[in-house]
C-alpha cells in the first residue's frame, strides 16, 4: 500500500484513502449544492405521477413510481437525490477494493471527476438519464466484486441479484438500457468461462433470462392500477416514425408518402408542410406548426408504420440521411447551448409546480452552478466524442490486462457504447443528458484505470494487501 508521509506533523496518508475522502467531501458538496433537487418539467411531471399514482406522461412508469416512493418517506425530491447519487459514489469507492495497490494518479483523477460539472450539478438534478447511469454503473460494479466472492455462497449471490435488481430497474428506467443487460449476460458468462463454456452459457443465458423476468415483475408493481396498460412505449414509436417520414421530406424534396397519400391525403399535405419547421436538433418543433398534431395522430398506428417501414427498406438512403443527421446533433453538438447542457432550479408550468406544492425559480446556489459549467463549453468536458474515445481506450487496456474484474468495467464501457450507438435509430432530440450515461461510465472506467494502470493483474498480489 503507497503512503505519503509527512515529517514533524505525525500525519501519513494513503493514495486509497485519499480517493475515499475526494469521494465523500465530493458527495457532500454536490448534495449542499443541489439538495432538494434540480427539477424541469420533466422532472415534476413524474414526480406528480409517482406522488399522485396516477399516468399523464409518457415516460417510464417505474421512474415516476420510484419518486413516489421517496416522496412517500419524506416528501420531495431530497432522499432520491441522496441515494442515487450513493449509487454511484459508493460503486467508484468500491473499486478501490479490487486493485492491490492503489497508485498516485487516483487522487488528482478523482478530484477532477468529483468536481466535474457532469457530476457536481447533474448528479442533483432529478432526470431519469442520470438514474439510468447510476443503475447501470453499480450493476456492472457488482459484477467486477463477484469474482472475489465466488467460492462464498453468500456474498456471491449477494451481489449477484444485487446487479440483477440493478439492472431490471434500468432497463424500465430507459427501454434502450436492455443494452446493458444484454452486456452485462455476457460478461457473466466471461467470469464464468473456466467452467466450461456450456456452463458460461448457461449462466449468461440464466442471468438475462432472470433480470429480464423481474424487469417485467418490476413493471406490472410501478403501473398504477388506474391507468390501465402502459402505452407509452408506442406513442414513442410514433413520435419516431412520424420524425423520420418528415424528415425523410426534408432530406429528399422528391420523397412521396404513398401510402398515406392514398389513405389520408389531408395528413399527407400536412407532414409535407411540416417540412417547413423540421429540424434535425428536436422533434419539439413540430410544434410550431398547430394543424400538424391534428392531422397525423389519428392516422391507425398500421399505416404509419408500414410507411416508415417502406422508408427503410424501399428508400435507405433517405432514411440514414435523416437518422444521421439527426444523430450529428446529439452525439457531435455541434452548438451545444441549444442542446441544454446544463438544468439547474426548478421550472415547469405553475399550475404543476404549485400541485406539488413547490417554488419556480433558481436561487443564488444555482446560478453560480449554472455559471461554474459555462467555463467547461468547448472544452473535452462537454463533449460525448471525447468520452466515447475515452470508454473505447479504457476497453483495449482492460482487455489487454485481463484481470477478472476487468471483463465487467470493459463490459459497463462498452454497454455504454451500445446504448449510444442505439440512438442512431431512436433519437428525436439533442438535449445532452441523452448520452450521459456514456460520459459517465467513461469517467467511472477512468477513475479506475487511475487506480491502477499497471498491467499487472490484482490474482498476482496477496488479495489480503487489498485496500478495504
């Protein structure tokens, strides 16, 4: 264990715990700064829903049930804020447990990740993108500790449905998130290999059939009883498919909606209107266009599909003309105050924010937050690029080392990159919280890869030099 001693004071300090403290003292301002919460109109929006059990949005049922339960133990949005912010904090201090020796770079590292903007002010904001990240990053930080345990029954299995809870709940968090469970099955079955691979297979296959199950368990508790079935996930299907049809117009003027044009001319000539406020920033713009809505949502959900699906495979070039301009701007922002990069106070209609008997506006803590993340626009900070390379060389190193625990911090790295590259295919807006799940998780591979970036792999030391 590397120590720093400092003669004629008596003090002696460790790389680990000074990563331990950088973590606590991070936590403690990050919740003094944002405690009881940033909240948008999103965030009310669920809030109202889990308070009031009730389904106005169509956004996961399980976020809005999950405030509902912290709000139930103490009203607000305060407790939630606290332990999904624990989520991740108490995952990174883990990893200090699976690395022999500790070295001088993690301190300085940890310092830089705690008071990074993406962690200082979105871990205080209640946005279902930041819960989804620190689901999946504990998940994942479950399965690099079940190595460790697995010749002891208990804590194995302790940490193993632990990890199978985790990411049941993302996976409801954010439909994309099954990307992670479908990575973290197969790094199970990694850890797994010196058994054979058939007995891998069995507990990959096992593990996602399992997470899966109570995911769909997890979903029938946070449905509200009075709303019947949950029908959010295909009014997001159209959102998509009627984005991508005008934008389909938008890319290519000679692109026809034959299908529609024969079952409905009048919703024809208004997405061929609609041409005129789209956008590859965000479908919201249709807004601006009042006969558009009318028009297009009652066409029967078979004639809209069947045109996208004929977009697709009849026009493909079309298609990735519009999907990948539409993912330039999320992944590349290429102006990234118009993709809100930062949410801070609390705003949203007041007839809302008065039901849940709160207060609009941003005090003085949250300006100077709001001011501290301008000085990091332009920079790596605020770029998914930058991060998408970082996960992308922390996974050639780990997967060069090979340690055990590294398969599952390469398998949360490249998960990320899974469910970014997932966007491609369901993106409608460029807000940046999106992918926070990729900046994160490439900070949290970061972290540790600075705990230890030797080659050497942790079963080559005594595990009793571990550092609890």
């Amino acid at each position: 264990m590397r120590k720093l001693e400092i003669p004629g004071l008596g003090l002696t300090f460790t790389a680990s715990g000074l990563v331990r403290a950088a973590l606590i003292l991070g936590l403690l301002f990050m919740l003094g700064a944002s405690l009881p919460g940033q909240m948008s109109y999103d965030s009310l929006a669920q809030l109202h829903e889990g308070r009031f059990a009730v389904r106005e949005t169509w956004g996961p049922a399980i976020y809005g049930w999950l405030l509902g339960v912290f709000d139930e133990i103490v009203p607000g949005t305060g407790l939630y804020v606290v332990a999904s912010a624990l989520l991740l904090f108490l995952s990174l201090s883990s990893l200090r447990q699976l690395r022999p020796d500790i070295s001088w770079w993690a301190p300085p590292v940890t310092v830089l990740l705690v008071f990074s903007p993406l962690v200082l002010i979105y871990q205080g904001v209640v946005w279902k993108d930041v819960l989804f990240a620190n689901l999946a990053i504990a998940s994942f930080a479950c399965l690099a500790h079940a190595p460790r345990f697995w010749d002891r029954p208990g804590p194995r299995w302790l940490v193993l449905i632990g990890a199978m809870v985790l990411l049941a709940t993302a996976a409801l968090v954010r439909q994309n998130g099954l990307v992670a469970v479908l990575m973290a099955a197969i790094v199970l079955g990694v850890l797994r290999r010196r058994e054979g691979w058939g007995r891998a297979l069995t507990w990959a296959v096992g593990g996602l059939v399992a997470t899966l199950v109570l995911a769909q368990v997890l979903a029938v508790i946070a449905q509200p009883k009075s709303a019947g079935e949950d029908k959010a996930g295909g009014i997001g299907v159209r959102i998509v498919q009627h984005y991508d049809l005008i934008g389909a117009m938008a890319h290519d003027p000679t692109y026809r909606l034959s299908r529609i044009e024969q079952a409905n001319p009048a919703a024809a000539a208004a997405m061929r209107r609609g041409v005129a406020v789209y956008s590859p920033e965000r479908v919201d713009f249709f807004d601006r266009d009042p006969t558009l809505g009318p028009n297009i949502w009652p066409m029967p959900n078979e004639l809209v599909g069947a045109e996208w699906r004929d977009l697709i495979t009849k026009h493909p070039k079309t298609y990735l003309a519009q999907r990948a301009d539409v993912f330039r701007w999320l992944f590349l922002t290429p102006k990234l105050e118009r993709c809100l990069p930062v949410f801070v106070g609390v705003e949203g209609p007041e007839p809302l924010v008065s039901s849940l008997k709160l207060t609009s506006g941003r005090d003085p803590a949250d300006v100077s937050l709001a001011n501290y993340a301008t000085y990091f626009y332009g920079t790596p900070v605020f770029s998914h690029l930058a991060y998408a390379l970082i996960a992308l060389a922390v996974t050639v190193f780990l997967l060069w080392r090979r340690d055990e625990a590294d398969y599952a911090i390469a398998g949360l790295m490249l998960s990320a990159l899974g469910f970014t590259a997932s966007f491609f295919v369901i993106s409608i807006a460029c807000d940046y919280r999106y992918l926070y799940f990729l900046d994160l998780a490439a900070m949290a591979g970061l972290f540790y890869l600075a705990l230890d970036p030797s080659l050497r792999r942790s079963s080559d030391t005594d595990p009793r030099s571990i550092p609890a």
